[in-house]
C-alpha cells in the first residue's frame, strides 16, 4: 500500500504579504457554454482572489472545471 499525500488547503494559500519576487498565480480552466458550443477559459487567482476560490471550492466539495476525456 502507498501512501498519497495531499496539501492542506492553508498549505496552497500563498502569504500575500511576502515580498514575491514574482507573485505566485493558481490557474484554473473553466468551462463555458454558450448555446450548444462549449469552450474553456483559463482563470487565475493570486494570494488574495485565490480564498475565493478555495471557499467556492470547499462550498460543494468541488470545483466546476473542464474535463478531458481521452
């Protein structure tokens, strides 16, 4: 049996008061619906929009995301 560590969530939150050189950036693709077309969007969250995120994520358990099927 393997063990599979996971993040806490406050281990994925970046500190927004750090002095980033560059600031870190959780990117998300969505999907859209426009009438029958479906597409995707990429969103991105940096330290402090990507709470809401992770509070729409924990809200239901689940993100809505685009899935690929192969």
């Amino acid at each position: 049996m393997e063990l599979v560590e996971c993040p806490s969530i406050y281990e994925m939150l970046p500190n927004p008061t750090f002095n980033w050189r560059q600031q870190p950036q959780i990117q998300v693709w969505r999907s859209q619906s426009e009438g029958i077309e479906t597409s995707a969007k990429l969103e991105s969250y940096g330290p402090t929009e990507s709470v809401i995120l992770f509070e729409e994520a924990l809200r239901h358990n689940e993100v809505p995301i685009l899935k690929f099927h192969n």
